[in-house]
C-alpha cells in the first residue's frame, strides 16, 4: 500500500518556524532582553530625551517586535534563496 501526501509550505507557514528557531535560541533571548531594556529606558527617561535620542528609543523598541519579523517574513515570501530552505536550488 501506497500512501502519498501533498503538501504546500506558505510563506506563512515558513515565517512562523523560522521566528520559533530564532526566539527559542540565544539569539532571540538577547532579543527580548534588548527588547525589554529599550522599553525600560524608554519608559524611564521619556521626558529628558530629545530629537535623536527619541528617534532611537523608539527605534530600539521596535527593532525586535516589528522590524525583524518583517524582515523575516519578507525573506520567506521571496522565495528564501539561502541554503535550508525549501525551494533553495
């Protein structure tokens, strides 16, 4: 008896795993301790900070939570041509 499966991998599907690997590595716990001391100082010194420094506070912050899994979502919708990944060739 034969048994054959079909499949289909979505960007969706990629994305989700390769945010699973890099938070549940070093990697993503200096991510959340980056993460946490951006909002901390952001938090904390708010009211003293001007223009640039702001600009950055805010920067930091959404480095981790926002810029990244972009990126990475990014990546995996164009295909993902690096070694490891499904349709690389």
């Amino acid at each position: 008896m034969r048994y054959k499966y079909t499949y289909r991998t979505t960007a969706r599907d990629l994305w989700q795993l390769s945010m699973y690997y890099i938070y549940g590595s070093l990697a993503g716990l200096c991510n959340i301790i980056f993460t946490v001391a951006a909002f901390a100082l952001g938090f904390s010194r708010w009211d003293q900070a001007q223009g640039i420094v702001r600009c950055l506070i805010v920067l930091g912050c959404c480095l981790f939570t926002v810029i990244q899994p972009l990126m990475i979502y990014a990546k995996e919708a164009g295909g993902g041509n690096y070694p490891g990944h499904p349709g690389f060739y």
